[in-house]
C-alpha cells in the first residue's frame, strides 16, 4: 500500500466515524452527539490532519475553529472538512 493510499485509508476511516456520529445524535432534536465519542474523533481528527500536511495549514485551522463542540451541526463542518482533506490527498497537494 502506497502512502496516499494509506492516508485516504485514514481519512475514510475518520469520514466514517463522523458521519457514524451524526446517525448515533440524539433523537429529541437538541443534535447533541456522544461527547466522548466526540472527542475522539476530534483529537484524531487533527493530529491526523497535522501529520499528513504542513503545520500551518487551513484544514487544520479550520477544523480547530469550526469543530469546537459536540453538536450535529459542527460534526457535519467537520466532515466536511475531512472531504476536502481526502480531494487533495487523492490529487497528491499534500506534504509529508
């Protein structure tokens, strides 16, 4: 398995466990996710995104501004974000 693969092997994996998080919100409407859950996802979200560009990068930025609190609305930014980590991984704009 090649590099890149390997890392849209991650990126998958952690796509997976946000939108795992967004099925598994709470059913009253509040959009409340598990907040452990939650946090980890979070924390490997962002070392993953740090390892696999350069320190200062926007994707890592973002994800620590907009990704702050265990609600449905900033699972989605953040999966968002992990979409748009995989597209340049795929066209090979990262740096290791």
């Amino acid at each position: 398995m090649t590099s890149r693969e390997n890392l849209i092997r991650q990126v998958d994996e952690l796509i997976s466990a946000g939108e795992e998080l967004l099925k598994n919100s709470n059913a009253e409407g509040k959009g409340k996710v598990d907040r452990k859950m939650f946090s980890e996802w979070r924390t490997r979200a962002m070392s993953f995104i740090e390892r696999s560009f350069k320190k200062q990068n926007i994707y890592l930025e973002n994800f620590k501004k907009e990704v702050e609190y265990p609600e449905k609305q900033f699972v989605e930014v953040g999966v968002g974000i992990l979409r748009a980590v995989k597209k340049d991984i795929e066209s090979g704009d990262y740096a290791q």
